[in-house]
C-alpha cells in the first residue's frame, strides 16, 4: 500500500495545464462510455451477485462527472480563478508512538557517530640506524659482501677457530673476529629482527616506521594512533568517534624508547601508553542496574615521558565492540632497542653439583612488535610481557592469546599449523643460520665441559691449578685434548718399557695400574662436543628458515617442552640456555599481543557501518603494495645486477598501468588515489581487480629477483 500511495502521489504531483474545453470533452466521453457499457452489460448485472453494487457504482460514478462538467462549465465561462479559500486550521493531531531503532542495538542507549579521516600528524619516526649496533653491522657487512659476490664462506674454518683455537693464516683473521663478534647474543638478536623485519614486516631497511596522531574533525575525538611501516608510502582510513563515548581514567605506560631520525639528525625520548578503561554503572531499559567496561581501542605514543592529556582520546562501551580474531591483526615491524643482556654466569656450573642452571637471558631487552588492528590503530607486544612456563615451545608462544587455545586448554590445531607456516616463511641467510647454531652448542658445550671439569678437577692432577670456572670453550678443548693426547703417550711408553731382558733375563711386567686416564664421562661429553662441531657446517647447509633453526637448537622442535624450574624438568622439560630463550622470544614477539583488539559493531554506529569486506580487501591490497616496494626497493638499490632485466622490469610494469586503467580510468586522478590508498570511490569489485593486478606483476618480480645470480 505505500508503493502505491507513493504512486499515485508522484502521479498526482504533476502539474500540466490542459484547455478547458479539452477536460469538458473526456469528461462527456467517460460519462457516454459508462452509461452504453452499463445499458450493454445489464444482463451480465442481472446474475452477478454483486449487480446492486454495480449500478450504484455507475450512478455515482456518472453523477460526480456531471457534478466536476458544471464546475467546468461555470469557471469557463466566468473565467475565474480555481482555487476556493483556505479554510479553517483543523486540531493538531495527537503524537504517535516511538518506533523501533534500526541504528542501535538494545543495550546501546547512544548512538555512536563515526566518521573517517585521512589527516594525520607525524609523531615519531623511528630508523634502523643505532650506533649501539655499529659493531654488529660493519660484521654483517663483511659476510654480506662475501655472499653478494657469489664467494662461498667456510663455516668450518670459523667454527674450528672459535671452538679450538686453531691458528690460521692472516687473510682469515678478519673473518673470524667478524664471527667472533656476531656469535654473541645481542648480535644474534639484531641480526634476527634484521632479517625477520625483511621478510615478514612492512619496514624498509632504513626505517621500522612511523607512529601517525590523527587530526579530528570538531566535535570527534580519535580511538587512538595509527602506525605506517617504513614500506608503506600512502595513508589509510582512520576513524573519530563522537555520541557514547567516554575519556580514559589515564595511561599506563608500557615502555620509553629512544628513536634516531634521520632526516634530522635528532634522538629524542617518546613513550608508548594505553588507555585505562572505565566501569561504569547506569539503568536499564527495564530499571534495573546494569555494569558496562569503556575499552579502549588502541595504543598511543607521546613525545617524552610525560602522559597526553586524559581528554584527548575516546573510548567505547564494551556492548557495542566486537573482538577479532588475533590473525586479523597485521604485523608492522619489530623494533629493537636497548639490548642489556647480564653477564655470563658460567662458573655457576663450576660450583653447582648439577649444570641444569638457567642461564640468565636479559635484565632489560628493549624488543616490541608493533600491530595494526581493523580499525587502523596499533598496539604492541613487549618482550617484557612474555614471562616462560614449563610447556611446550607453542604453549609459550601463544599462551596469553585466547583464541588460540581448544577446550582443552591447548595448542589448536589452526594455531599449531599457522605458526608453523609463519615460521617456515622467514628465510634466514646461512651466515645467520651459522651464528645461532654456533653460539647454542658454544654455550652447551662450556657448561657441561665446565662442570664435569669442575667436577674431576681433584682428581686430573694437570686441571687442580686451574680456574675451569672462567676458562672459554677452546681453552677447555685443548685442556681436555691436550691431557688426554699426555696420557695416551704415557701409557704408550709404559707399553714400550713392559718387555723381556733375555741378557740378564730380567723381567718387566706391564703394570696396568699405573696408566693414566681420563674419567669416562668427561671423554664422553668432550667427543659429543667434538662431533656437535663437526656437523654444524652439515646442519647450517640444510637449514633454510626459521622453523628449520628451532627444530635444531630446541630439542623436539615446536613441540618440544621447556623448563623454567626444577618442577618443569620433572616434567621432561629442557632449560634453556640464552640463544634459546632468544630465539622462543623472538617467536613470541612474532605473535600477536594478547591485548585484544576490537571492532565497532555496525548497529551501534549512528551514521554508517564499516564495510568489512570492502576493509578487508584494502588490507589485502596494501599488502600487495607493500609487496611490490619492496621488490622495486631491492631492485633500485641493486641496479647493476637487474641491467639487463630492466627493460623487461618495465614491460612489466607498463602491463600493469594499462590493466589499472582499463579497471579504473573512469575514476578522476585514480593513479594517485591508488598509490595514496584513497579507496573510498572504488568499488569492492575493482579493488580486487587492483589486488588480482599486483599480484601477477609480484609473481614477475619476484621470478626475475630469484632468478637473477647475485
């Protein structure tokens, strides 16, 4: 019935002025052609049911048109206005009943209003450049230099140096002092985030990335800051909120980093906070009371140490947000700082009556991740918030995410496979790979060889002037080895002088008593070492990612159980030493945090819902943007090696612009509005068309980068 009302109402709504003789002549017509059909039809009137009806139909259907041809009739030939006069106000009707609300759910007593803005602020910007890691680069840069001219490094030269002391000639003194100054812990942890910001960030080589403040429009307020990896050069949509919302009670401060700036050559202190939630207790539709938490929806970051005004940032009542899923969450970068890993505690293992001593891994160790969440804010994942627990190594990694848990308490299935996946996608360089495999059996081998050293000391007469406890592995080596080759020639020579003198028939019988040997065990654990050393070249020649590495230094991998205190290893777990640990951590900081991070849900919103599919395809293809960078960034830095590819690099690219064009030249300035991310006039359909786009030219780069020799 309102279509058709509407109908008739848009029909009526025309105005056409038609001669007034004209309007006399059809209503003479209509008036003959009701009157002949009646006379026509009266026996078809006769035994219908309804015939009454019928006839007072046409009665007064034929009197109002002869009433409405008078009226004609008199007005044309008087020539007067139409339009009678305006009678009298009728009473006000009375208020009709509230409707029901088709933007807000029912706990939502306010709607929220929620608009998108492009305009930010840049806070913090933080580059890769640390002169804390001078030391550490110029390394890597020799062993990089030696890989990118195709030499072939001899891991087993190194190794054999490091572990044994082996004198070698003076062209290879650098390359193991170079090795010597990687093998530490604080190397190994930059290097890895080096390479694991590379392979599985949105950082550039330059720059981890920016921390954005967004500039609301009057009368919003922002859910929180946004953050851009170094690799991602447009902006995305961010959202201000007004309506139901409530300030923070205040910050909690997470951590003070320092950050270098290139560009201005400054350092400068800012500090990372979250939002203190609210509780707060109001009425229900039904009277009764109800509790309600305002959450905040992303972390911020403020120049010094001082926090930002409480006003400044809104957050929303936790019955109209929605959790995500963890994997939702997009990893920006890692960030390494301040790496203050305590001394080595080596000579416990001298005092202790057991070398199962937990190797004391950091006092302070300023790693985070950094996480963009839907709604375009970030939050972080501090290493210092990664406390270990006698489990295994994929309870430990994803421990404090909910959702990756089954109802059992463990380890999904999903989480399981995806970890795994995540792991074997970050490639490690075998220089790398050498350094933590060297470093792990470094530290195994100098606390048991300390400890059952310290353990035979009063009995191996050439160790009891020794101070095992703070020797290094190759001296401890070539104790060993050295001892043990004295008493082999002893016992040898006590072999020779056993014989029979036929002059003087004299005998002398071989006293086996007085042979000299080493205890077993300690013989034992030093030709386990010795072949450890041995297969490490093998083991870093068919290791290729990071999954392959835990597999090697945790014993049973992934599914292997850790040790934190006497109870774990009771349970049949293993303490770490610190590469382990290092390298658990790691993984843990490449998960997300387990702060949850939340969505706006749509009958809240006041305005307009976000379109999660469309959201989601964005997201989708700025990671082929970034992608795609990143390829052009490895092949402008090494232009000498992609000469002679560059012509076929820019058919490539060509191809490209023409397909965009064909999907999206109807858009003014579409070229600048896809490389600023500026999506708001495309359509779903064609932003997947853009993401089908990249994703062939990646695979083109990505063909020519693998197969182009170094």
């Amino acid at each position: 019935m309102d279509s058709l009302s509407s109908f008739v109402e848009d029909i009526s709504s025309y105005n056409i002025n038609l001669p007034i003789w004209l309007k006399i002549s059809f209503i003479v017509l209509v008036i003959i052609a009701l009157l002949v059909g009646g006379y026509f039809l009266r026996e078809s009137f006769d035994t219908t049911a309804l015939r009454d009806g019928y006839k007072w139909f046409i009665t007064i259907a034929v009197l109002n048109l002869i009433t409405i041809l008078l009226i004609f009739i008199y007005y044309g030939n008087t020539n007067s206005v139409m339009n009678g006069q305006v009678g009298i106000r009728g009473k006000k009707g009375k208020r009709g009943k509230v409707g029901s609300s088709v933007t807000c759910s029912y706990e939502c007593k306010t709607n929220i209003y929620l608009q998108s803005v492009r305009k930010t602020d840049t806070v913090c910007r933080l580059d890769t450049y640390d002169e804390n890691f001078g030391n550490i680069y110029t390394a890597f840069s020799y062993f990089q230099d030696i890989i990118n001219k195709g030499s072939s490094i001899d891991y087993s030269g190194l190794i054999s140096n490091v572990f044994l002391g082996k004198k070698t000639s003076s062209t290879n003194q650098t390359a193991i002092a170079y090795f010597k100054t990687l093998i530490a812990t604080p190397s190994i942890a930059w290097y890895l985030i080096k390479i694991i910001n590379a392979n599985a960030t949105t950082s550039s080589n330059n720059t981890y990335g920016t921390f954005r403040a967004i500039v609301p429009k009057v009368g919003y307020l922002p859910i929180g800051d946004c953050i851009y990896g170094g690799n991602e050069k447009f902006s995305l949509n961010s959202f201000v909120v007004s309506g139901d919302i409530m300030y923070p009670s205040g910050y909690d401060k997470l951590i003070t980093l320092t950050a270098y700036n290139s560009k201005t050559d400054d350092t400068n202190k800012f500090t990372i906070w979250r939002q203190k939630s609210q509780v707060v207790n109001s009425k229900a539709f039904d009277g009764s009371n109800e509790e309600h938490s305002y959450l905040p929806l992303g972390d911020i970051i403020s120049f010094g140490t001082s926090p930002p005004p409480v006003n400044n940032y809104a957050m929303i009542k936790d019955t109209c947000l929605e959790p995500i899923d963890t994997k939702e969450l997009k990893l920006i970068f890692i960030y390494v700082g301040s790496l203050n890993f305590s001394a080595d505690n080596t000579a416990e293992y001298a005092k202790s009556n057991s070398y199962l001593i937990q190797h004391k891994l950091a006092n302070a160790v300023e790693i985070f991740s950094v996480w963009r969440t839907p709604m375009n804010t970030f939050i972080c994942n501090f290493n210092s918030d990664n406390d270990m627990e006698n489990n295994t190594v994929y309870y430990n990694m994803v421990s404090n995410l909910e959702d990756a848990m089954n109802e059992y308490g463990n380890v999904s299935s999903t989480y399981k496979k995806w970890i795994s996946e995540r792991l074997s996608s970050i490639v490690l360089p075998s220089v790398l790979i050498a350094m933590i495999y060297a470093r792990h059996y470094q530290l195994d081998a100098t606390k048991e060889l300390i400890y059952y050293a310290s353990k035979y000391q009063v009995q191996i007469p050439e160790f009891k002037n020794v101070d095992i406890g703070h020797m290094n592995i190759a001296d401890l080596m070539n104790l060993i080895n050295n001892t043990n080759n004295a008493y082999d020639k002893f016992n040898q020579d006590l072999i020779k002088k056993a014989s029979i003198d036929i002059s003087d028939s004299k005998v002398i019988k071989y006293d086996a008593s007085r042979e000299k040997h080493l205890p077993e065990k300690l013989l034992t654990v030093y030709n386990n070492i010795q072949v450890n050393l041995d297969n490490i070249p093998v083991k870093v020649e068919n290791s290729n990612n990071f999954l392959d590495v835990i597999n090697i230094v945790i014993p049973n991998g992934l599914e292997g159980r850790i040790a934190v205190d006497s109870s774990g290893i009771a349970q049949g777990g293993t303490l770490l030493n610190e590469i382990q640990e290092t390298l658990i951590r790691m993984c843990r900081i490449l998960m997300p945090p387990s702060t949850k991070a939340y969505i706006i849900k749509d009958e809240c919103l006041g305005t307009f819902g976000v379109d999660n599919e469309k959201r989601d395809a964005i997201d989708k293809l700025s990671e082929e943007k970034q992608i795609y960078n990143k390829y052009i960034d490895i092949i402008q830095s090494q232009a000498n090696r992609f000469r002679t590819q560059i012509q076929i690099i820019h058919n490539y690219e060509d191809l490209s612009s023409r397909k965009i064009g064909e999907l999206c030249g109807h858009i003014p300035d579409y070229m600048d509005k896809i490389h600023t991310m500026d999506m708001e006039e495309f359509t779903i359909s064609r932003v997947k068309g853009l993401i089908a786009i990249y994703k062939e030219i990646n695979t083109n780069l990505e063909k020519i980068i693998t197969n182009t020799p170094q």
